[in-house]
C-alpha cells in the first residue's frame, strides 16, 4: 500500500516537473534553430530572398539604394511547363518592378537550378567569383539556424562570414514560443524533419528526374491500368467549353 | 544470460540488415491504400502538391473516370498576399485548364481548409448537394492511408461512396524511398503525421481500439518482467 502511494507520488511528482520545466526545455531545445544575432546589415551589397513571412516586404525595406537583388532562376515546374501559372522568373522582376525596383537592381546567379538542388553549391561559386560582395539571405525564423551552420560548414571563412542570415519571424506565432500555436507545432517539425534527414547528405540528391506533365499523365494511367481501370490510348484531346 | 541477449541482438540486427530493402519497402506501402472505385461522380484533388496530383486528376477526368472536380480552397498564404505566388485553388483550376478539362466540369467546394483533416470535412458538401455521391480522392500515395483514417472518422456511414487513389510524388522513387532525403522527408514524416491523426482524429471506437491495443503490450512487457523477476529472485533463494 505504502509503496503504490509513494509510485503515485512520484508520478505526479514528474508530471508537475515536466509542467513546470517545458517550456524551458523546448526553449532549450529551439536555441539552434533559430539564429539570434544583432543584424548588421550595413555591409550588405546583395539580398536574397529564400522564404519566410513578409518576405518581399522586408526585402524592399531592405533594398537601399547601391544595393542589388540577387535572384535564383529554378527549372520550370510541371504547371509553369503547361503554362498553367507564369514562371517565377518573369513573376518576380514584373512584381519587383510594378513596386519600384528597377531591372539595374537585379541580378541573377548564374545557371538554373534543378529540382531540388540546393542553392547553396551556386552561391559558393558567385561568393568565389565576387569577393567583395556581402549577401543577406531573408529565410523564415525557425529555418535560420540550421541554414547558418549549413553554410558554416561548407563554406570556407571568408566567404561564410560574407554571408548575413536575416530570420523573418512568422505571422502567427513566435518563433521561440513555437509550441504555443498548431502552425507553430507544424514549422518546427517540419525544420527538425530537415534536420534529421540531412544528418547524412549536406545536398538533397535528386533521385528520379522529373517528368513532364504528359509524362508523368502517361506513368499515372499506367498505375491505373494495374487497378484493372480501363484508359484510352489515344492522344489527349482538348475539351471545348459550352 | 547476458551472452544470450548479445546473441538474440546480434541475429535481430542481421535480420534487420539482411532485409531492410523489404521492411522499409512495406513500410512505404503500409502507406498506400489506393483501390479506386471508378468512374465516379466527383473528382477530389487533396490541396498539397499541385505538381503531382492534379496532374494525376487530370487523366482521370480525361479518361472520363470521374464527371466533375470539386477544387479546395486553401487559405491564403504569406507569399499569396504578397503577389509572390498564385493561391492553390488557383493554381489547381489553370492546370485542369490548360490540361485541356471543361470549365463546366470545374466546380469549388464550399469553405476553406488548412489540413487533410479538414479537407475530408469539407466533402460533406458535395453530398448536401447529391446525397448519392460517389468520390474518387487523389493524393499521394503515402498520403492516402491518413486521408482514409480522416474519412472514416468524420464520414464513417459514407465509405461506400468515397474510394482514393495514390499517384506517384517526385523527388524519390518508391521502391527506394530510404535512398533519397525527399523519401525521408515524406515517408518517416508520414508516420509521425498518422500518429498524430490517430490521436487527435479518431472515433471512439477506434481509441477504444488503440487503448486496447497499448494495454496489451504494456501489461505483456510488464508480465515478462514481473516472470522474470520472479524467477530470477527464486533462483538466487535457491542458490544460496
């Protein structure tokens, strides 16, 4: 009987640590996700917009006159090939310019990147190519740590410390209080998903290359076929609308 | 008794190793529930990866397996609202477009929704139209047992009308998901996503179930220790 009430008692005992002291470990435990450090950013000549919340906001507060935009030309995806939605690299210019910023404040990093290439084996080159540039990358609050490391890793000195990591903090929640908010919940696990996966590989490998739309229509029908769904053969033909 | 456990370790990790292609193999098509029922009346094309699924709603339109989409709507992002991207439901309404579908055969489902839960929920309005219904659901193919669990617990009498397809995601190929980090990202993030719906989403008799399950195998490993204990305590008596 004494013993049950003294487990009891140290259950209860645990729990009422782990109310008290969560929000202390999770403090704890988002530190390196997050890359809290005073900004200077009065050295910069380029920015680069990745992701994060107010994202273009902050960049045009950000874009001074002297400095320049750096922006990433990405192989087209399934729905711009189809010419379903306009490809970034004409949406972003028009964007930019209908807000002010002139074609001379661009600049584009050479190449084009595949899917799911990481930017940051381009940006090496370019830092190489520049030595006098210093670049701010604006990347949502919760991603800004593991980018800082990845880039202190890989990079040699000097060209890493010619790089500012600018963390946008989200809309909805804040980033060091996470676990107050689903969203929250949602971002952080996605980063610590990132994290873990990367543990292996600095770079995301592309395993299978990408299909066109009509390729990847073509393997879909086949997936149905080994359903027993009956597909036509023929060509796509396009539908009139009434 | 500590050789024996080395021993037994030593053949569970051989095991392991010997046939790690085939284990996370199933893992992968633990996943994939896809057994279409076609044709269908609506189309639904869970919102997440326009790059794959809606291409794949594409054929099936096409092929005339279904008659109508029914489009979800997300809520506006960020970068929507910046003019940095175009809304989902957007996006998904050009490729049908462009793909060559009907605008006739375009519709949108009322309300908005944030997860696969929610999108679930919102199919309910295709049946306050037409209750006899029958939907054909589109995702990934590692996305199709979560998207089941939510229909069965928010439609659970509707099953019979509802049947899901999984399409093929980029970035990794099936058979090999464990070789590429886009596999990682969707596979073992896919676990912990129906781990959390298993929670959070479940009817009562599937908690029922679970808590069934979990009793189980905490009152098994806590017989074994409690035998053990036991035996190892009338050993050492007997000893000395």
């Amino acid at each position: 009987m004494l013993k049950r009430r003294k487990w009891t008692f140290l259950i209860l005992a645990v729990l009422a640590f782990c109310l008290a002291t969560h929000s202390l470990v999770l403090s704890w435990i988002t530190r390196p996700f997050i890359h809290r450090v005073p900004l200077d950013t009065s050295r910069v000549t380029h920015l680069l917009m990745r992701d994060g919340d107010r994202l273009l906001e902050t960049t045009l507060s950000e874009l001074r006159p002297g400095r320049k935009l750096l922006l990433v030309r990405e192989s087209p995806s399934r729905s711009e090939q189809c010419g379903a939605v306009p490809s970034e690299d004409q949406l972003l210019p028009e964007l930019l310019s209908t807000r002010g910023v002139g074609p001379d404040q661009l600049e584009w990093l050479p190449g084009t990147l595949e899917d799911g290439e990481s930017v940051l084996r381009p940006l090496e080159d370019w830092l190489n190519a520049h030595p006098n540039v210093v670049l701010c990358v604006f990347v949502e609050a919760l991603g800004s740590g593991p980018l800082r490391r990845r880039i202190d890793r890989r990079y040699a000195v000097a060209n890493a410390r010619r790089v500012i990591i600018y963390p946008l903090e989200p809309e909805d929640y804040r980033s060091d209080r996470w676990w107050r908010s689903r969203s929250g919940c949602k971002d952080f696990f996605g980063q610590l998903v990132q994290v873990i996966v990367r543990w292996s590989d600095e770079e995301s490998e592309i395993a299978n290359p990408y299909p066109t739309p009509q390729a990847y229509e073509d393997a879909f029908k086949e997936r149905l076929k080994s359903f027993d769904v009956s597909v036509k053969s023929e060509s796509p033909t396009l539908e009139v609308s009434l | 008794m500590i050789r024996r456990v080395g021993l037994l370790t030593l053949l569970l990790v051989g095991i392991a190793w010997a046939s790690h292609a085939f284990l996370l193999r199933q893992a992968a098509d633990w996943l994939d529930v896809s057994d279409p029922h076609l044709p269908a009346d609506y189309l639904v094309v869970l919102p997440g990866s326009n790059e794959t699924r809606t291409f794949a709603g594409v054929v099936i339109l096409r092929e005339g397996l279904a008659k109508q989409v029914a489009i979800i709507r997300n809520p506006n992002t960020s970068a929507v609202n910046e003019g940095l991207a175009l809304p989902t439901h957007e996006v998904t309404r050009r490729i049908f477009q462009c793909r060559g579908i009907a605008d006739e055969r375009i519709t949108f489902l009322d309300g908005e929704s944030r997860t696969t839960h929610e999108d679930i929920r919102l199919l309910q309005s295709i049946w306050d139209r037409q209750p006899e219904a029958t939907i054909i659901v589109v995702t990934n193919r590692f996305h199709t047992r979560r998207a089941m669990w939510a229909a069965k617990s928010i439609h659970p009498n509707r099953m019979q009308q509802i049947s899901f397809i999984g399409c093929p995601a980029d970035g990794f190929e099936w058979t090999r998901w464990w070789t590429s980090q886009v596999g990682w990202q969707m596979i073992a993030s896919e676990y912990l996503k129906l781990g959390y719906y298993m929670v959070f989403y479940s009817t009562t008799s599937q908690r029922l179930g679970m808590g069934l399950l979990a009793l189980c195998i905490v009152l098994g490993i806590a017989l074994t220790f409690r035998y053990r204990l036991r035996r190892r305590k009338r050993l050492l008596a007997e000893a000395s």
